[in-house]
C-alpha cells in the first residue's frame, strides 16, 4: 500500500493533542495511520451522515482524530481532535 500524505497538522490540532495529554499515542497513530489508514487498531469509520464524508480513527479509547480524503485518496486533511464519549 502507498503511503497517504497527511496535509499540514493545524496548530490547533496540535494544541489539542497536547492539552489532552496523547501527544506520543498522536505520533503512533499518525504513523500507523499513515502506512495504512485502515489499521485494525485505528478503528477507522465513516461518520454518519455519511454523505458528508468526514471520517475518524482512534488515538486512544477516548480520543478521536476527525479526517476527509483528499486527491482521491492519496491525501488527508485532519479537522479536528475530539473526545469519542461525550
């Protein structure tokens, strides 16, 4: 599998990570996500409403990273760094 471009991380994005405390399970997710956006561990899933197209994986089991696909899937756009279970 070709490795996916992650366009440039926000500096809000990385605020976030930072405040939350998941800085280095960030970094791992990062790279695990991007060799294979669909790692198992990832738990990578279209958000509903699916037409929109955002989707999510997981940093940690409350942590989650909102993307889209860009360039047909070769890249991804990060959005936003959320809590899963809010």
């Amino acid at each position: 599998m070709i490795p996916i471009v992650i366009l440039d991380v926000h500096s809000r994005i990385t605020a976030k990570v930072h405040r939350l405390g998941v800085k280095k399970k960030f970094d791992k997710a990062l790279k695990l996500f991007s060799n294979n956006p669909f790692h198992p561990s990832l738990n990578t899933e279209l958000l509903a409403p699916k037409t929109m197209g955002i989707w999510s994986f997981r940093v940690d089991r409350k942590v989650r990273v909102l993307f889209f696909f860009r360039n047909d899937r070769k890249a991804v756009e990060l959005l936003n760094v959320t809590i899963h279970y809010r």
